[in-house]
C-alpha cells in the first residue's frame, strides 16, 4: 500500500505535516435573515432560507448556543446571512469564544477596534456591470474604501459567465487595493439570464482561473486542482453531487451509503433551533451547484482517493493548503 511518506519528497511532507495536526471542525451560523442588499441569485434568499426561522435576538442566548457548539467540537465559526454586520454583538459572541469567519457584502465595515483580526470574506459578484445587474450597485468602489490594506480581509470573487475575459481587471483592482481574492463560481440559483454555465465556458474560465493564479500568485489564494474540480465537477473519476457532498447537515445526513463527509458540520438557522440541508441553498438542484466551499471540501475529506500518486496527493495538499489561509490557520 501506498503511504503519504512514500509518495512526497522532504518538502512536500512537512508542508503535509503542518496540514495534517489541524483537525478543522467548522460549522455555518445565519448570523440574522436580514441583509443590506438584495442580490438576484443569492441563496439564502432564493431558497426562502430567512422565512423559516425567527431570528434569537436575546444575545445572552447566542452566548450559551456558542458554548454548546464548541463543547460539540466546533473550532471554527463560518458566520453569514444575511448580512452578519449588521449584528456585530452577535459577532462579538463568536469572536471572543472561537476563531471565526465572517462573510460580508463590505458595506458596513467590521469595527476593527472591536475586531481587530476577524477574518473578513467579502463577497464579490464581478465587475460593476455586472454587480449592478445582479447586486444593485457598484459594492466594490464601498468594500474596497472600507478594507484596502487590511491584512485579514480578502476578496471571496464570485465569478459569472460574463465575467469570461474580465478576470485580471478585477484582480488587478484587488491588489491595487493591497487584499487578496479567492475565486468560487456562480450558481444561478435564480436563473437569471444569461448567467447559467455552459461547458464550454467552464473550460474557459479554467484556463483563465490558472492564468490568474500563475500571474498574480501573491494576490490569488487558489490552486489549479481547485480550479479543476469546481470547473469539471468530478473528482478521481467521480461526479460532484448529492451523493457525494460533504457540507451535508450531518443530524439529516440519512445518505446510505455515507459518503466522506464534514465531520459535525451543521448549518444553523438564527433561532439557533433550525438547521439547513447544507452550507448552501436548501432548494438548490445538487447537479448544479458550483459552491466553492463544497468543492473544497469534498476534495479535503477524500485525501485516501488522492494517495494514487504524488501529484494527486500533493493536488490534495494544495487544496487543503487552500482552505486553511482562507480560515487563517496557516499564514498567507
Ligand atoms: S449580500 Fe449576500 S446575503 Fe445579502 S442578498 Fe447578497 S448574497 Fe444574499
Ligand atoms: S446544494 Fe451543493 S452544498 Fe448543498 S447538498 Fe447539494 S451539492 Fe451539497
């Protein structure tokens, strides 16, 4: 049998070494229902996510929930919306008790006094055309003034069809700004048209994704094997999907058989009561689902399928590797 000593030179096992004691448990908190914009193709709002659960405005309760959760094992708190800024004492609950992430639009700028390094994911649909249509404004000329410098902020680039062409103006602006950028697909979970994936622009945007990360390495925190699984959606010769997910809720996760999945993942509803099908869209079509994260997951809890070889293994690392700068594990 293949071992991961066998397959990886000097380097390549201490960078798998530094990975390998992490032990990341992360679960998804709705932080509140509400949210500053309303963008055409957001999940949360798409699949009616804010209707089924009252959001828990009595802060001592949050404080409990989140001791409960990290008494569960939870060592990472990934907190959305909504719009979770427009919370910040429910942000402070998290802060002050677990490392913890927080996806924003960037227009209420997080309070780096109180915060001073809360990891900050802002999100980011394209260049202004496309932001208007889809987003109603420009966010990037307020998140870009609000966190140009920031060391623990980066650009979470969700890239459209017609973005096809447009990448490096969008990175280039990111760096100017002195942030980074991770790039996710688009799922068009509203059918909004003209912004659904056809193949052949997914193999575009691949090769455009690799070019971006080989031309701007300090600015792009991504990997080409990333790049290919959520442009193929197959994985050592297996499709992406609801079999195979790993962001699965895991009290509703009844798939036999199980796949390799999060362990204690669960993606809570702000009543703190609720739970959600999955880290995204409750009513999403599985075979359409581009979410970054799911993707890398998958990839992460699968490392056995990658010990065929070394360059699947060292893939396999570089994802991993991935994952943990976006959550701040490990350094850029
Ligand atoms: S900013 Fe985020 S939570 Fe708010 S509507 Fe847009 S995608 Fe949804
Ligand atoms: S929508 Fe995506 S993340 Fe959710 S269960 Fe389906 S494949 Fe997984």
């Amino acid at each position: 049998m293949k071992t991961v000593s066998s397959l990886l030179d000097a380097h390549w096992y201490e960078r798998y070494r530094q990975i390998s004691k992490l032990n990341i448990r992360s679960s998804i908190y709705d932080v509140t229902d509400r949210c500053n914009l309303r963008c055409k193709g957001c999940f949360f709002f798409s699949s009616g996510e804010h209707e089924v659960a009252r959001e828990e405005k009595d802060i001592g309760k949050w404080e409990t929930f989140i001791e409960n959760e990290m008494a569960r094992g939870v060592n990472l708190a990934i907190l959305i919306g909504g719009e979770p800024t427009l919370c910040p004492d429910r942000i402070e609950a998290f802060y002050q008790r677990l490392p913890s992430f927080c996806a924003t639009n960037g227009q209420i700028k997080v309070d780096r006094k109180r915060f001073p390094d809360l990891m900050v994911g802002i999100s980011l649909w394209g260049d202004e055309e496309d932001e208007k249509i889809l987003r109603g404004k420009d966010t990037f000329a307020v998140s870009s003034a609000h966190y140009a410098g920031d060391a623990n902020a980066y650009y979470l680039y969700t890239i459209t069809p017609k973005q096809l062409g447009k990448t490096e103006k969008i990175i280039r602006k990111i760096k100017d700004a002195g942030l980074k950028v991770h790039m996710q697909l688009l799922s068009n979970d509203e059918g909004v048209d003209g912004f659904s994936w056809q193949a052949e622009e997914l193999t575009a945007i691949r090769a455009e994704m690799d070019a971006m990360l080989d031309r701007y390495p300090e600015t792009v925190i991504s990997s080409k094997y990333y790049h290919q699984i959520i442009t193929t959606g197959r994985m050592c010769g297996r499709p992406f999907g609801w079999l195979e997910c790993p962001s699965v809720t895991e009290p509703l996760d009844k798939r036999q058989p199980q796949p390799k999945r999060l362990i204690g993942f669960i993606r809570w509803a702000s009543d703190l009561r609720t739970t959600h099908r999955c880290c995204t869209s409750e009513t999403r079509d599985c075979r359409t689902c581009k979410d970054g994260a799911a993707h890398m997951s998958w990839v992460m809890v699968n490392k056995r399928a990658h010990m065929n070889s070394t360059k699947d293994l060292q893939n396999w690392i570089e994802v991993y590797e991935m994952f943990a700068k976006l959550y701040r594990f490990i350094p850029w």
